[in-house]
C-alpha cells in the first residue's frame, strides 16, 4: 500500500473515489457508458497508488453495471475473481456483498439453486453479524427464487418476515417491494382480491415516492390482476398505462405487458393488434427466462385463435424447453400457463407432474 501520508497518492485516492460516487450516479440513471467508464477510471487509480480493497470495491462495481446490462458471462467471472480478493485481503464484508449480487445474476438467469445457495451464505453472515436489514433484503431475494420455482408457501414466509423488519425500520419502499411481491404471489395462487390490494397499497407508495420503473412494474400488475377479476376495461387501461412508463425506464416490462394487454384484446376479437404487441414486445422480454417462457405462452394462445396451429406449436415448446431449464415446480404459474396452453391445444398435460431439479440445499 501507497503511504497514507504521501501527498500525491492522498491526492490520487480522492480523485478515484470522486469517480466511484460519479460512476455510481450515473449508474443510477442508468447511463451505464459512463458508469461504465468512472468505475474503469476509479480502478486504475487505486491500482497505481496500491489501494487493494478499493480496487477491488471499483471492481465490484464494474461488475454490477456488466450485470445491469445482462453481461452475465462478464459480471459472474468478475465476481467470483473479486470474492477470491476480497477473501485473501480478509474482508468478509465486501467478499459477502460480491456473493450477494453473484446470486441476484444467477437469480436472473434462472439458475436457482445456485442463487439460493449464494443468499443462505450472505443471509447467514447478516446474521452473524446482526444486520437485520441486509438479512431481511436477501431473504426478499430468496423469496423471489422460491416464487419463480413455484414454492409459494416458503415465499409468503419470507416475505413476510422481511415486511415485519421493513416496517420495523421504518422503510416505506422496501414495505412496498415486499407487498408488491406478495402481490404477485396471490395472484399467481389465483387469489386475485388480495393480489390487487397488494399491489394498488404498493403502487400507491412507489407514486408517493416518485420511483418511476415501480410505478411502471405495479400499474401492471394492477392491470393483470383487474382483467383476472373480469374488470377488463381497468385492466387495458393500467397495462396501456404500464407500457408507456416502462418503454422507458425497464423494457422488458414493457414487453411482457404487451403479452398480457395482448390477450385482453385477443378476449375482445382484436386479433390483429394483439398480435402487433406480441411481435413489439417479444424481443425486449427474450433475454429473461422466465418471464419470456409467460409470454409465449400467451403468444400461442393468441395464435391459436388466429388459426395459425403451426406457430402456436412452436412457441409451446419453446415455452416448455425453457420451463424444463428453469426446473420450475409442478404448482408454478408458468406451468399453470403451459397446462392451460396444452388443453387448449387438445394435448395431454403429463409433463411437469413431478418437481424439476428440486432444491436441497449444500453445495452442488
């Protein structure tokens, strides 16, 4: 390490972490170049004067912004080389940060059995060290592999558990991601009433915090859960509204709204506009697993209608080869959806009757 005491290398570190904080706001609003570049800047700086740790912190953050960007390839190698730094430099705070976010991407990918065992290690180490509030975030992002594998009842526990220490610490938005992804658990078990609650109390809060790509997210869910209490007219005008929110600020959202405004309008003979917003949003949706597996399925039942068998077909596999990847669970809402998807078709619905993959904990 440089000499604390050396003016110039004093002069250096401010000028790294000054690029830290810029890389950091500019990540924010996701202008990932320039992130991209601060960061870049911030290590080198602290390389040349000696600074490991921070290094290895500018890294860290080099590889979040590979991360946001779906770079998964990049930002996995990156952080498995920053927790081997962080572990050797004996800095278990920043080593757990860096598993952290290494399962968030594998959460992302839909590798979820790696993910679990990245958030028990991180959720283990809060713990340890009575961090409630960092135990309780990670123990949301499990939540949320156990609700995309299916397991809805050990979701709802840990939700729960993460809205009592929320509201305990007195933080109105992690209560509102908490009830949103409740939200979207009841209405995945069809209890539709309580999945509108908890997404209009969640909306509600996320306007009153001017968190524009929430707002966007929760509109849609509201309108996903009105059109499957029959109010359709709602339901088209929170997923239009949705969209135009989220064009902008999450596209992925944007496009899986479009399947879900799609099959509305489908409902209503509007055949040839449904399938505009499926071909509009079928590429912005593609790169996350799980939700694009959702939105063909819907895609194939539009196509259904519009007699075009052949294709419907082609997007049911595509759907089911990625619920096979995905090891998704027998009571999961894309299974629902791909079970559906078949009875329409006139097939029998043998597969995905047994838990895929199932998880169980340990190393693999």
């Amino acid at each position: 390490m440089a000499n604390p005491k050396d003016p110039f290398a004093e002069q250096q570190y401010l000028m790294a972490c000054a690029q830290l904080r810029v890389g950091q706001l500019e990540r924010e609003q996701a202008n990932y170049e320039a992130a991209l570049q601060a960061f870049e800047l911030a290590e080198e700086i602290f390389s040349m004067i000696g600074r490991d740790i921070d290094e290895n912190r500018a890294r860290l953050d080099i590889a979040s912004v590979y991360a946001d960007t779906r770079q998964y390839d990049r930002a996995e190698k990156l952080y498995l080389s920053v927790i081997s730094a962080f572990k050797k430099l004996e800095v278990p705070s920043y080593a757990c940060a860096a598993i952290g976010n290494l399962g968030n991407i594998y959460k992302d990918q839909g590798r979820y059995s790696q993910a679990l065992r990245c958030y028990e290690h991180v959720i283990d180490f809060y713990e340890s060290e009575k961090d409630a509030r960092n135990q309780m975030l990670f123990m949301g992002n499990m939540a949320i592999v156990y609700q995309q594998r299916g397991e809805y009842e050990e979701a709802i526990s840990l939700y729960e558990q993460s809205y009592r220490i929320h509201k305990e610490y007195g933080d109105l938005r992690g209560q509102a991601i908490v009830l949103g992804n409740l939200g979207t658990v009841y209405q995945q078990q069809e209890q539709f009433q309580r999945a509108l609650d908890c997404c209009l109390e969640a909306l509600q809060i996320f306007q009153q915090l001017e968190d524009k790509k929430n707002v966007g997210i929760f509109k849609g869910n509201c309108g996903e859960a009105f059109l499957r209490l029959q109010d359709r007219e709602r339901g088209i005008v929170f997923l239009k509204e949705a969209i135009v929110i989220c064009d902008e600020v999450l596209p992925m959202a944007g496009g899986f709204f479009r399947g879900a405004l799609a099959q509305a309008l489908a409902e209503k003979g509007d055949i040839n506009r449904a399938l505009s917003l499926c071909a509009e949003g079928e590429e912005s949706v593609a790169a996350y697993p799980l939700e694009y597996a959702t939105f063909l399925c819907r895609y194939a039942r539009i196509q259904i209608v519009n007699q075009n068998l052949g294709r419907a077909e082609e997007l049911r596999e595509k759907a089911e080869r990625i619920a096979m990847e995905l090891g998704v669970q027998p009571d999961s809402s894309l299974v629902k959806a791909i079970r559906l998807l078949r009875a329409d078709m006139g097939l029998d619905n043998l597969l995905f009757t047994e838990p895929l993959f199932p998880y169980r904990g340990g190393a693999s």
